[in-house]
C-alpha cells in the first residue's frame, strides 16, 4: 500500500478536490477532528491519493505502481505542489516488518526512476514500517469480542 500525503498550513484543499482526477483517500481542513476520543484536531489542511493498493508485503509492486502513478499524474501534481503554502509532501509507503526473530535488519531500496520522479516533484518518501503480530493479535482480540456479543443476544 503507498499512499501520497500532501499537507499546507494555509490552504484548504477541498476545492481542489472537486476538480481533481486522481484517486483521492481523503481530504481535511485544519481544526476538524482527528481523534475523537482524545479531542485532537487537524493541525493543517491535508489531501491525500491512493498511489497503490498492493499488498503490504508486496514492496516491488507498491514501488512500480508508484512509478505508474507519478509519471501518470506528473502535470496535475507539478501544478498541485505550486499552490503556496505546501509545507509537507510524501509518499508513504506501508510495509510489514520481517524482523520476527530470525532477522536483525530489514533493508529495503527505493529505485533511483522513483527517486528522481519524487524530486522533481518535491515529494518525499516515507516507508511505515508496521508490526504484523500486533494487527493479528488485535484481529483475534476483535473476533472474540464480537464473540461475545452474539453469545450475549437473545
């Protein structure tokens, strides 16, 4: 999974949107919520467009598709990252960590063909790394909770 993230301290992207033709994930002004239950609120407006939907272990894949969607969307982006007040931008790239035991390292390489698209574009690059275990454990824990509420029904 990759996803372009796109952030300004000035300015809304939510006209921009109406008019946009790339895949968009979501769009928020600063001071909408971001997390309910604490009260925290968006610092800055954001956009933010579904770059690959390849497996989180499908590194290669989420790379070319980056690739794709940069050389695709290269005009519309180039013209997106003028508009004043763009203070952060990157593709954020979800992986799955391999480092279960038997590894000490993890090492995954961006192509310099993306690299070089990135940068002309502004753009930086993010690899989130994620611990496989704790989603599967939260899994089981959602399935036995649900469990539960259908033990309890009438």
């Amino acid at each position: 999974m990759c996803i372009l993230k796109i952030q300004s301290a000035s300015q809304s992207f939510k006209a921009y949107a109406e008019k946009c033709t790339m895949p968009i994930v979501s769009v928020r002004d600063a001071g909408e919520v971001r997390l309910k239950a604490k009260g925290e609120l968006w610092k800055e407006n954001g956009i933010s467009f579904d770059v690959s939907d390849s497996e989180w272990d499908n590194f290669p894949g989420c790379i070319d598709d980056a690739i794709v969607f940069l050389t695709k969307h290269k005009l519309e982006l180039a013209e997106l990252m003028a508009i004043p007040g763009i203070t952060d931008a990157y593709l954020d790239f979800a992986l799955w960590s391999r480092l279960d035991g038997n590894f000490v390292t993890q090492t995954d390489s961006i192509p310099p063909e993306l690299v070089e698209l990135c940068g002309a574009l502004r753009i930086g690059i993010m690899m989130s790394i994620y611990d496989k275990r704790f989603f599967e454990e939260e899994d089981e824990s959602n399935k036995q909770d649900k469990q539960q509420e259908k033990d309890q029904q009438p």
